[in-house]
C-alpha cells in the first residue's frame, strides 16, 4: 500500500484531469511514500500507527476548480482551521488482519463543513463528484490488492 500509485491508472488520471488536478495528480503518481505523495498534492498527515493507518486531511472550497485548497502545516493546523467558507476533509488507509496470512484495506473519508454556505456548496458539488471519487478509491484498493497478491508495487500500476 505504502508503494501503490495513487493515480495510477487511465481511468483515475482523466477523472483527476477532469477535476482540473492534471498537474497535481502527477505529483502523487511517484516518488516516494504515499505519505510523500498525498502531502505533495496538499493533504496533510494527521496520524500514523505504522504498519495499521495513515490518516491525511486536506481543507479548502472542493467546489471551484482548483479546489481551494488551504495549506496547513500539520495536525495543529489542521484542528484550529475554521474559516466557515471552507470544508475539512479526513481520508484514512487502514489495513486489519481479516485471518491467517491476509489482511483487509480500507478507506474512509469524513467531511466536516465549517459553514453552512460551504456545506450547501459542498452537497452540491458531491452529488456529481461523490461517485466518482467513490470510482477512484476502488481502483486505488484494487491496483494494491493486485500488486499484494501478485509479490509488488508494480502489479498496481497496471490495473
């Protein structure tokens, strides 16, 4: 997982040029961590329990086409952000043993809208993006899933 390409494939990179994060979706396709890599495109790391889950937050106006992303430095940052024009976003990879010799990858996103014309516009903005985001992580799961079953990180890039 630490190794997958998080954009990887053709489908994840339209949807993300789509967006209007073309140039930002190339910078977490490779070169380090996916640590490394979401913090490139502007999350930020809130948690780790090594080996278990990482946990980023971003924030920003999702809506407009570059997303409106506020840089903050770390979890502090990420905690005392209230602008109410803006929306928090928590997204974690976690993985559980399922069993003997296998284990379970799962994400989950939160969002919290600081105001409630940023949660209106947020709404909106979900009801046409949501599914494809929903897309998105799926590949990301099952590019990781493939390269673990098959002994590599580059069995995820090719799915």
């Amino acid at each position: 997982m630490l190794e997958a390409d998080l954009a990887g494939s053709a489908v994840s990179k339209v949807l993300l040029a789509l967006r209007g994060y073309g140039l930002r979706a190339r910078r977490v396709s490779t070169g380090g961590t996916v640590a490394d890599r979401l913090q490139r495109f502007g999350f930020t790391k809130l948690a780790e329990v090594p080996g278990e889950e990482l946990v980023f937050g971003l924030a920003g106006r999702f809506w407009l086409p570059d997303g409106g992303l506020e840089r903050l430095a770390g979890p502090e940052d990420f905690r005392a952000f209230a602008n109410p024009a803006c929306v928090k976003a928590a997204w974690n990879l976690r993985v559980v043993e399922s069993g003997p010799g296998t284990s379970r990858l799962t994400t989950e996103t939160r969002v919290l809208g600081l105001g409630d014309g940023a949660r209106r516009r947020f709404r909106l903005y979900w009801t046409f993006v949501g599914p494809f985001s929903g897309l998105i992580r799926r590949m990301l799961l099952h590019g990781v899933r493939r390269s673990a079953e098959q002994g590599g990180p580059a069995a995820a890039r090719d799915h």
